[in-house]
C-alpha cells in the first residue's frame, strides 16, 4: 500500500484529501506545520502533497529540503 504524507496548514484540506486517499487504498499521515512534516518525514513516505504558503514558512524550502535526502 503507497504510503503519503500530506502537509498544508489548514485542516479542512488536510481531512478531505485523507478521506478521498484513504478510500482509495493509501496509507496517510498528515501534518499542520513545516516542523511536523520534518518530523514525520524521518519516516519513509511513498509520496508528498506539500502546501507552499505556510504562517512560519515556505513549503518550496522543505521541498528542497526533502529533494536534498539521498533516496534508500
């Protein structure tokens, strides 16, 4: 089962894509903020749905970030 993370700051989008995903057989976890996608992305995760606006951020750094990670 792919596994995906889905990170965005606000909560209705964060539940209507987990809903729509779970049903369709993935395995989701989410996050509300750039430090606990950080954190959960100490995990492996098949996919992620980065929101780029963020209160404390922007997602395009994570991405980077995230992009930097060499792949095992």
């Amino acid at each position: 089962m792919p596994s995906l993370l889905i990170v965005d700051d606000e909560a209705n989008i964060r539940s209507t894509l987990k809903g729509a995903l779970t049903r369709e057989g993935y395995a989701v976890d989410d996050a509300a903020s750039l430090e606990a996608a950080r954190l959960k992305l100490r995990e492996a995760f098949d996919l992620v749905l980065l929101d780029v606006a963020f209160p404390q951020g922007n997602g395009l750094v994570l991405l980077q970030e995230i992009s930097a990670c060499p792949s095992s």
